[in-house]
C-alpha cells in the first residue's frame, strides 16, 4: 500500500508545486532598471510578420541582440526580416562603429560593442498547426513544436519574449515560462493581439491572455470584453 | 489616366480574379438565350431581371437572379484605363491585352506593391490587414472584398471595424459590380496611421529600460 501511495503523494507534491511556480510567474511584475536586453520575436506567416515589424521598428537599440524565430514552413518572413534589419543598420550610427571596428584590439572596445551590439538571428522551429488542420493532429504538432521550442529557449535565455498571434508563438512562450517555472530565468512575455481582432481574440490569444505579463489589445471592444488587457489604441 | 489595382496579397482568391478580369456577363443561363432568341427586341441588352422573372414558361432556375455587368465594362464606364492584377498564389490567370485605350497587366507578387499603390486611383483588396493598412496610409480609395471561402473569416471584423469608421467600402465577389457603380468615394475619410511609439514608450516602461 505504502508503495503505491508514496509515488502518488510526491507526484502531487511536485504538481502543486510546479501550479505554485506557475502563479508566481505569472503574477510577479518587478521591474529591473537596465541598459539593455535580449529580445526573442515569434514572427508569424504575412500579416503577422509585418504587423510585428513595424512594432520593432519603434524600439530602440536597446534591444539587442533579436532573435527571430519563425516556422520552418514560412519562405516570405525571413526575406522581409532581412530587409527590416539591413534598413535598421542603415539607419542606425552605432552600426557603423561596429563596423569600422570589427576587429576588438583591447578588452575596452570588445566590451563597447557588446553594449552596442546589433547582431540578430533567425530560428526555425516546426509550426504548430497549419491553417483549418484537424484540432486532433495539431494538439501533437503542437506537443512537437514544445518539445523542440525548450532547448532553444534554454540556450537563447531571453529577457523578453514578444509576439503577436501565429500559432507559432504558443510553444515559445509556454517554453519560456517554464524557463521561470524551473527559476533557471523569469522570461517578460508581451503579446500584441493583431489589428484584425477588433471584436473577438484569437486562438493564441485565448490561451496567452492567462499566461503572459502584458497582453496588448488594438481595441476599445477588446479591452472591455478583457479587462485584464491593456489598451493603447492603434499601434501598428 | 486612371487607374484601378487589385491585390490579394499572399493569398489566392480566384473568384475575385475571374470576376475582375471578366469581358462578359457572367450569368448568361440558357433561359435568357431563349428569351433573346424568341424577343428580337431584347437581343441587343440585357433585359432587367424582374421582367425575366414575370414571364410564364421559364423554368426558375433557368432564371438568374441577378445579372452582373462585366466589371471591365463597368471599369471603362467610370474612366478608368489601366486595371493591374496581383494575383499572388491564384490558379487563375487573366491573360494580359492592350487594346481600346484599355490595359489589363497581371503579375503574382512584387517586393513592395508601393510603386503600383502610389500610381492607383482606385484599390480593390482582399481583406487582409497588411494589404488594407498600407492602402490606406497611401490615402487611396479602397474597396475590400471579403473572401466567402475562408472559414472563420476574422478579416471580416476589420473591415467592418474600419467601413464603420468611414474608412473604406466592403462588399463580396457578387456584390462588388453594384458597389462600384453607387459608391461615392468622396465620402471617405482620411486614415490615422497607428502609433507605434505608444507601444515603445510602454514597453521601455515595463522592463525598466526607461530612466
């Protein structure tokens, strides 16, 4: 008897434990000043990508470095990332120190460049669910995109984690709040619900709404329909 | 010279396509065949659907509802000249002519559709946010057409969001000649871009980067 209980009672010692992390995590806003810090950007197929592109393009370059991660199935997203950072470094004067001093001669301007670095990344993972798939294979396409998004996560160790909406994105973010889950690292999840919900959230929205610190509707029908969004009008 | 550009984005919406490409009437039944054979005085227009639909002997569904005129022809008739097509992943594809001081140019996607939003008069879209977006930034006239196939349409909810503000026209594929002949596109109003500097002041503020 003793056998069977033992096991029983630490599975649910460690799942009462693991709820309480998660509420923790989910619920602690503690704002640390910085100078800087790592962004990770779930980029979507078309509309999705553009729409969190032009929010990028408003930040400062105190983000740095980016990584993007788009599905292994999306061929536009990457050309137009491409295009976005090329147009940054061209805007951006630092770049062109960076450039000019390629080759660190002394600890002093290695770690320089390090505060102004502006190098970004492009990561691949499997998409979670194809437009109209059957709900049956995407909870398994999507256990599949988990099960590879957390060694990515492990490795890239973001400070922020911002998306809007594709499928893509929900892998990323529960990965990155298990990151937290686990105190390996507290990961900011900010959610950007797309301009074209003005009425209803989407799919990633209704599960992301629970999980993420900030969740930014596009809408006032939104922001009553969820309180505990926030609201700043349009913004893309 | 004006111009109208119609753009599906990434997508493929060949009922639009066929329909705008169109020389002739696309619902043509056999019953109104008849009815021009058998009433010469009819042979040279299209006769008005509620007289077809009054006369004994026709059978009901030999009987169209509604009888479109050619969108190119409704095109010229409004003074347009030139009509572009971006067809991106559509199987169909209108072959290109210039004739009658009329152009028809068709082409799946380009790296930016700036260039032919910049030169166009008049736009007609398919509902995707990026294509109505950047549109309307440019302050061209648009007409959206809602894509009846896509299930779970919430472009939908855009686009009745953005015709509520006073924005844009929407219609669908079989609504679109009706739209194009009443609408009046002095009444549309100019587009606020979005502010994406709200979004930047915010976030700078939550993750502490704000001194």
């Amino acid at each position: 008897m003793a056998c069977v209980l033992i096991p029983v009672v630490a599975a649910g010692a460690v799942a009462v434990v693991l709820v309480l992390r998660l509420w923790i995590v989910c619920r602690s806003q503690d704002v640390t000043p910085r100078e800087s810090l790592s962004l990770l950007v779930v980029a979507g197929s078309g509309g999705h990508t553009t729409e969190i592109l032009r929010l990028l393009g408003s930040l400062s370059s105190a983000y740095s470095p980016r990584h993007y991660v788009i599905a292994d199935t999306d061929k536009m997203s990457a050309d137009k990332i491409n295009s976005f950072e090329l147009d940054r470094a061209d805007r951006d004067p630092s770049t062109m120190f960076l450039q000019i001093y390629s080759a660190p001669v002394n600890k002093a301007v290695r770690e320089h460049s390090a505060v102004m670095d502006s190098r970004y990344y492009i990561h691949r993972i499997p998409r979670s669910r194809e437009v109209q798939q059957s709900w049956l294979s995407t909870v398994l396409t999507t256990l599949h995109s988990m099960w590879l998004s957390f060694p990515l996560i492990h490795q890239v160790k973001p400070d922020l984690v911002l998306c809007n909406g594709p499928g893509t994105c929900v892998p990323i973010c529960i990965a990155a709040l298990l990151l937290g889950i686990l105190g390996i690292k507290k990961v900011i999840i900010v959610y950007v619900e797309s301009i074209c919900r003005v009425e209803t959230l989407s799919l990633s929205g209704k599960i992301l709404i629970h999980l993420s610190d900030y969740f930014i509707v596009q809408w006032p029908t939104l922001k009553e329909k969820y309180p505990r969004s926030v609201y700043l009008g349009r913004i893309v | 010279m004006k111009r109208v550009f119609v753009t599906v984005g990434s997508t493929s919406f060949d009922e639009l396509i066929t329909r705008v490409s169109a020389e002739e009437s696309l619902h043509v039944s056999v019953g109104v065949e008849r009815l021009r054979r058998a009433l010469p005085r009819f042979a040279c227009r299209s006769p008005p659907p509620t007289l077809l639909l009054a006369l004994p002997g026709f059978p009901d569904r030999s009987v169209p509802k509604e009888i479109p005129a050619a969108l190119l022809q409704i095109f010229r008739s409004l003074g347009y000249s030139q009509l572009t097509l971006q067809i991106g992943r559509g199987a169909v594809v209108p072959e290109p002519f210039s004739a009658d001081s009329f152009t028809l140019d068709v082409y799946r996607y380009k790296d930016s559709l700036r260039e032919d939003l910049e030169r166009a008069d008049l736009v007609i879209s398919h509902a995707g946010a990026g294509s109505c977006l950047e549109t309307l930034e440019k302050g061209k006239p648009l007409v959206v057409v809602i894509n009846e196939k896509l299930m779970n349409n919430h472009q939908l909810e855009l686009a009745k969001q953005l015709h509520k503000e006073g924005h844009l026209f929407y219609c669908t594929c079989s609504t679109l000649p009706g739209l194009l002949q009443s609408m009046d596109l002095s009444t549309l109003k100019c587009y606020p871009p979005g502010q994406p500097e709200k979004f930047s002041a915010f976030l700078d503020k939550v993750v502490g980067l704000q001194k």
